[in-house]
C-alpha cells in the first residue's frame, strides 16, 4: 500500500495514514514513533511537528507516549489533518530539541476548565468532574452531565423478570484531592481531583476521579480544539455485586430517544426501560439534537430530557429464576459478572451525519511510522462516494468485479455516484429512503 512513497529524508520521520473509508475524513489523529537516537540530555526534550505532502504545517501537540520511559526516546504526536479516502495519506514528521522550560504551558480557572472554538463551548467543572456545559452553533445541549449512577439489582443475569433498573441507591462522587492523590500511588504529592493532563493545539485531556463505596471510577475527557465533540474514557473498577451501573447525560432540551439499528433507526422506549441499539444512540427534537456514539456498549434507558448508558450489571453467573425459589445461595462466596476493571468508550456530539460518524469512531484510520523503499508505483483511492449520506458496509472482489453493500442512512432519495478507481470506472447509483443496495461493478 505504500508502494510508490518517496525515501525519507535524514532526520524526518514518516507517516503512513491508512484511511479505510471512501470519502475523506478530517480530525484528530495520533502516532507514536522511536528517536533514531536516545537523548539523555537532563533539561531537553524532543518536540515533534507533522507536515503534510505539500509541507504545510499542522496543528501538532506532543503528548506522553503509551509506554512510561523516562527518556526522551520514544516519542507520541496527534495533529489534526485530512486523509484522502481508502488510500494511503503521507504525513512528515520534523524534530527538533528544546529546553523543556520554554514549553508553553496554559493555566485554567481553579474551579472551571472552560474549552471555547467557533462553533462548541464546553466546560469540565472541578468541583463536580462532570461537564458542567456543553454547547454546539449556539444550543446548549447538555449541563452537569456525565453522572454514574448505582442502581440496585439481583442475581439474575438474564433480566428474565425485569425490563427496566429503578431502584436508585447513589452515585459516584468526586474523590477528595488527598484520596486520589493516594489512589494514584503518590500520597505526598498535591494535584488536584479533576486535572488536565495534556494541552496543546490539538486537543485537550482531562481526568476525573470518583468512588461509589468501594468501587472507583477514572474518567478521562478528550476534548478537540477545533471540533464539537466530547471522547469520554470511562475507567471502573467494580466491586460490589448485584447491581446496575449507569452513565447518565441530562440535556437542556426533551426530544425522543432513537437508536442505530442494522441498515436503519429506530425510535426507542423513553419511559426507562431498557432499549438496545448498535453504534449510536441520541436523543432528538427539531430544533436540537445529542448523539452518543459507542465502542460496543449497546444498552440504555431514556427519559424526554435524559439518556442512561447502561455500563455493566454484577449479577451470579449463571443463575436462572426457577418458580418462587430463591435465586441463589447466601451462605457463601459465588462469582459476579463484571466485577473487576470495565473500560469503555463514548463519543458526546451532535447527530449531523450520525452514521457516518459512527462508522469513522468504529473503524479509524490505521497510523505507522514506516520508513518506505521509494520503489513501485503509487497507489490511489480505491473506491470513492461522493455522497456521505450513502454507507459502504462491505466490498468484495468476484470474477473480476467488485461487489459493494450501499445503504442510504437518509429519509430522503438519493443519487449518489460510486468510483471504482482502479477499474477507472464511475456509476451512477439511485437510493429509495434508507435502501440498501448491492451494487455491481
């Protein structure tokens, strides 16, 4: 795939950008890569800044890398760029040494974390951790949301008696400055309870930490300074049986809840029970919207003004309700479902291209630092879309021709033309509201 690709300079590192999607997409990406040579200089450090083909700088932001080594060898960049579509995007990495006392450093409010662009406003409360304001072209859309909420709950895996959780027992509450402090591994130290971890031109990481009795919870916001989005990384360690654990959005708004379904949508319960959906779920009127794209957590429960993530359940493996027979021993230790370190990820953002958007937060970009030959010949898009209402869900190769599954994620028609680049081949395909289609080639 990278065939074709220029030898790389003395002193530049290369970016392989793998987009698998065929239209083009633009955000935040990032890319961990090693230093031809270890500097044990004391006081520097090496700073990293992404160029694309053409050699126009981007935004770029060196972060901490995946691996805790303290040197400066291994190095991690995110930058905000665009990649062509199902092809091979090329990014140059220039270094440079510094002094790590002229690194720029932005102070915040000691009660607010305020992140503010053109089009989203978005405040981390440290007196709550929650996201105190969240607000996109002008609505506000949510306000002291991302709550984890305790529900109660019994043995029984399967729910076969139940459809909803309402037995509210707590929520988790912001641990103190000194308990985080010791829950880290660092009782001596003084940081705060809700802190920034990474800021730059790109984006902006916050962590937050909270407990529910013995359980504790780690969430980290990554917030884009030029998109409208919230990433949330949710970290628990559960440790109490028989419960329900939940992550609750209140919106500033009442709509009706919808749900991703295979190749559709679909209206959802918005009376509590339980409702499931596959990488979105949102809740929508026609003056305002909220999404919350998913990395595999597919329940929820909604009310007018509120969506609950349903997170994990602590239930007996694999008790069964049988007659009036009580579900479980109580004379001694059995083991739950989901006790231990969960961790999960969601998307907060508005519901403009939902699907599409989904497929983006599912299936990203592969990124590589490979340093190639400068031999054969370079490799264009394979296939294109002109349309982003129209999803491909799949492409295959038969007897010389490609087979590609289409579905139209809109309520409305569409014609939308389909390349097959390496065919040198352009058609023209209508789409009936939210068909699918198989389309030959």
């Amino acid at each position: 795939m990278c065939a074709g690709q220029k030898k790389t300079e003395d002193g530049i590192i290369p970016i392989m950008l793998f987009n698998p999607h065929p239209y083009e997409i633009e955000g935040e990406f990032e890319i961990g890569f090693m230093l031809a040579n270890q500097n044990w200089n004391d006081g520097e450090t090496t700073i990293a800044t992404v160029f694309d083909e053409s050699g126009n700088e981007l935004l770029t932001q060196n972060e901490k890398p995946e691996c805790t080594f303290a040197l400066d060898w291994i190095q991690k960049v995110s930058f905000f760029a665009k990649a062509a579509p199902s092809s091979i995007t090329r990014f140059n990495c220039k270094l440079e040494t510094v002094k790590t006392d002229k690194l720029e450093k932005t102070e915040y409010d000691k009660d607010r974390i305020v992140i503010e662009n053109t089009r989203m406003k978005t405040v981390i409360s440290r007196k709550t951790g929650l996201i105190e304001h969240y607000e996109v072209d002008g609505k506000l859309l949510a306000k002291n949301a991302g709550i984890i909420e305790v529900y109660r709950d019994n043995e029984d895996p399967w729910g076969m008696t139940v459809d909803s959780f309402g037995e509210f027992e707590g929520t988790y509450s912001l641990m103190s400055d000194s308990a985080v402090n010791d829950f880290i591994g660092y009782p001596d130290e003084n940081a705060q309870n809700v802190r920034v971890v990474e800021d730059g031109k790109v984006r902006i990481k916050i962590q937050a930490f909270f407990e529910y009795k013995s359980s504790t919870a780690v969430v980290e916001y990554t917030i884009p300074k030029y998109g409208i989005y919230i990433d949330t990384k949710l970290i628990i360690n559960s440790t109490l049986p028989n419960k329900m654990i939940k992550y609750r959005l209140d919106l500033r708004f009442c709509g009706k809840p919808y749900g991703q379904t295979a190749f559709g949508s679909e209206e959802l319960f918005a009376d509590g029970k339980e409702c499931v959906f596959h990488k979105w779920c949102s809740m929508e009127n026609e003056n305002a919207g909220v999404a919350v794209l998913n990395r595999g957590t597919y329940g929820g429960s909604f009310a007018p003004d509120c969506m609950k993530i349903s997170l994990l359940r602590t239930p007996i493996y694999s008790t069964h309700p049988i007659l009036d027979r009580p579900l479980a021993p109580h004379n001694r230790f059995l083991e739950h479902i989901d006790i231990g370190e969960r961790r999960f990820e969601f998307r907060i953002t508005d519901t403009c291209e939902l699907d599409k958007n989904a497929q983006i937060f599912n299936e990203e970009a592969g990124l590589l630092s490979f340093f190639p030959s400068g031999e054969g010949r370079k490799i264009s898009s394979a296939v294109e879309l002109c349309d982003p209402r129209i999803i491909l869900s799949s492409i295959r190769k038969k007897d010389g021709k490609y087979i590609l599954t289409l579905y139209n994620t809109s309520d409305e028609e569409v014609n939308a033309k389909v390349t097959i680049l390496s065919k040198n081949e352009d058609v023209s395909v209508s789409f009936l509201k939210h068909e699918l289609k198989f389309v030959e080639i």
